[in-house]
C-alpha cells in the first residue's frame, strides 16, 4: 500500500492552523476577562457604604439599586439592612457590580455585608453586647469594620462603641489600615452647628416626640442632640473621612431621611448625617475626596443616601 504524499504534506498546515485559531480564542477570551476586572481607576481606592432598607426599598428596587452601585465604580462597599438574606444572595447581588468577592455577617434580622474586588478574609463576626452585630473583614491589606449601631437608644450605642473601640484599639497601635463604616444611627459633633440650627428645629422636636411617645426609644440625651459616640472614635485615632471634603451647606451633610418618602425623586433639604467612613490616620491623609449622593435614582433606593470616599493607592 502506497501513502499518499499529498495529505501528509497538508498535516503539518492544519495542525498549524488549528493551533492558531486557539491560542487566538484564547487570546480574546483572556482578554475579555481583564477588560471585565480592570480597575477603572487603578490610582484611587474607593470605598462605600450605604444602608439599602432591607435589600433596596424592601426589595422593591434591586434593579436600580444595583444598576446604581455600578455606575459608582467602588472598589469595597459596606451593606446595611441585608434582612433575611443568605450569602449566595449577597454574591448575587454583589456579581452586578462586577464584585467576586462578598461576606455576609448573618442570614436572619438585620445583617450588614461586604463586598470587594479583591479576596475577603473575615476576621471577625461580632454579636455579643451588640444590637445588631458588626463584620471585621480585611481586604486588599485594610481592615474593614462594618457596623449598624441600635437606632433607639444613645446608652446601648455608647456601649456598641466602648466594643468596637476594643477591638480596634490594637491594630492602630499597630499601625495597621483600618477604615470604619456604615450606619451609625449616631451624630458627630462636626455637624453641631447645622443640627442645632434654627432652620433645622424641626428635626429635635420630632426626635423629642419620638422619645416620649416609645418607652424603647431614647435617642435624646436630656432633651439634646447626643454626639458622645462619634467622639469616642475620634478620640481612638479614626478621622470622619467627610472632614474638610464636604460643602458647608446642610443639604450635602446629611444621609436621612430620603425623597423615598415623599415624591421618591426630590432630595432632601433637611435632615441628618448617621452614616459614615471612619479612617486611621494614615488613611485619611490618603483622602481626596468625600461624597453623598443626594439626587436621582437615591430618592426612591432606600431611606439613607450613600457615602463615598475615594483613597489615593
């Protein structure tokens, strides 16, 4: 039997041609999947929490509320009120903002989460002596804290805070990366002078009629605004990262109430600041900027506005 020399000689260019064609699919299929996980500011760290009123207006806005996130561009963003739900959720969720990575503190009442671009390790997930609990996760080389303080009572806040203050305490000393966010249900005293405002009056009568019409609520220290659980971070070592990067106007320094209680497009003119990014100092020094976004789709997302905060790497 003869071999025929002309198939043989067309063997090596098929091969040739074949492995071409997929080392360039693999090319392009490489290329696709660092062009969906490039940083899209590789010189900015940018961090976020927001308070998403049991999972984006009790469910009612997850479309919008993930569309939004991922329109911001965060590197970490901090979750509150992620009520009854598991971690597959959580990632769920968190894959709309191209984030892999996610830890949920809990999947009963009112759980806080975190989301990332680079690996999770959780190092904590703390619930003794605590209203609600807290997440202590580090991620890209900073530890997070993220915290949802008791929204009724000053006394229970001050004692979440001698907590955490605990915990924290160590890694400043030793100079470790530590940034604490979320829903602090809590006032600061840089904020004093917009709060106690005359133009601002109405906001102290509510909470005094709050207080006396619920036995379980005392969010008033003798009839005043309260701003003793901000201060106790401030004096550990933590920096508000909105100090010296927010306008001094009222409207851009407050994070509650929202326009999902009136028209759901309007924001707010009056109001409160309880959510936060508290950073070490090595940290804030890095800040370039601080935001809360107030206008658009917010309005209608959940009962808090989002704060931003972008790091120089």
């Amino acid at each position: 039997m003869h071999s025929n020399p002309t198939n043989t000689c067309h063997l090596p260019i098929i091969t040739l041609k074949m492995t071409l064609l997929i080392t360039s699919l693999l090319l392009t299929l490489t290329n696709l999947t660092h062009a969906q996980n490039k940083d899209p500011h590789p010189n900015t760290l940018r961090v976020m929490t927001y308070n998403i009123w049991h999972v984006f207006a009790k469910g009612k806005e997850v479309e919008a509320g993930c569309q939004f996130i991922k329109e911001q561009s965060p590197d970490v963003v901090a979750l509150q009120e992620l009520t009854s739900i598991k971690p597959e959720r959580l990632q769920e969720l968190a894959s709309n903002w191209e984030h892999p990575h996610s830890s949920l503190l809990k999947t009963n009442g009112f759980s806080v989460g975190l989301t990332s671009r680079w690996p999770i390790e959780v190092v904590e997930k703390g619930f003794s002596g605590m209203h609600h609990g807290y997440l202590h996760a580090k991620t890209n080389g900073v530890h997070y804290f993220v915290v949802h303080l008791s929204p009724f009572k000053w006394e229970v806040r001050h004692r979440e805070a001698d907590l955490l203050c605990k915990k924290i305490a160590p890694l400043l000393r030793q100079n470790e990366s530590v940034i604490v966010l979320g829903d602090f249900n809590a006032l600061t005293p840089d904020d004093r002078r917009w709060l106690e405002s005359k133009d601002n009056a109405n906001l102290l009568e509510s909470k005094l009629q709050t207080d006396a019409r619920h036995a379980h609520v005392q969010n008033l220290k003798g009839g005043k605004f309260e701003y003793g659980v901000l201060q106790k971070f401030h004096e550990l070592g933590l920096v508000d990262t909105a100090k010296n990067h927010l306008p001094e106007k009222v409207e851009a320094r407050l994070t509650s109430p929202t326009g999902v209680w009136d028209d759901k497009k309007t924001a707010v003119k009056k109001g409160q600041r309880i959510d936060f990014i508290l950073a070490s100092k090595d940290l804030y020094r890095k800040v370039k900027g601080c935001k809360i976004i107030t206008e658009g789709e917010v309005n209608k997302i959940s009962d808090h506005y989002p704060v931003i905060t972008d790091f120089n790497k």
